[in-house]
C-alpha cells in the first residue's frame, strides 16, 4: 500500500494539511491519536470514517517526511 493512495492535501480543506480521501480527517489528527496510544477501534468509535489503514498510511507518509527532512538537512550542512 502507498500512502499517496489515502492520503491528499486541497489548499481548500483545512488549508492544505494533507487529509484521507473521501474525508475530512486530517493525517495529523491520526498521528496525534496514534501517540496518545489510541486503537484504531476507538478512534472508529469516536471518529467514524477512520479506518485501519489510515494508521499505516499516516505511519509511512510520517516516516517519508522525516527521510526528506533528513537530506535537506545533510545538504544544508554539506553547503555550510
């Protein structure tokens, strides 16, 4: 499963936080969900529309940002 898949961003909805499609829920909400030690159950229960693989999805789009901010990191230090 690729992230990209799921996961979109509309500078129209939530000002371009990127979002699940077919949704209103925000990756940065699952995120803050999945760090708070919520199961995906009770994120269903509490959020309806959220499902299982959204947690794996907001995960790996989560893990790429960091990679990206990694090389611009290493780039900005190799140009200092």
């Amino acid at each position: 499963m690729d992230w990209r898949d799921l996961i979109y961003s509309n500078p129209n909805i939530y000002g371009g936080k990127p979002i699940f499609v077919d949704s209103r829920i925000t990756v940065e909400m699952v995120l803050d969900l999945m760090a708070a030690g919520w199961s995906v159950e009770q994120m269903a229960e509490e959020y309806p529309g959220i499902k299982a693989e959204y947690l794996s999805a907001a995960a790996a789009f989560a893990a790429e940002l960091i990679h990206d901010e990694e090389a611009i990191a290493r780039s900005r230090a190799r140009a200092a």
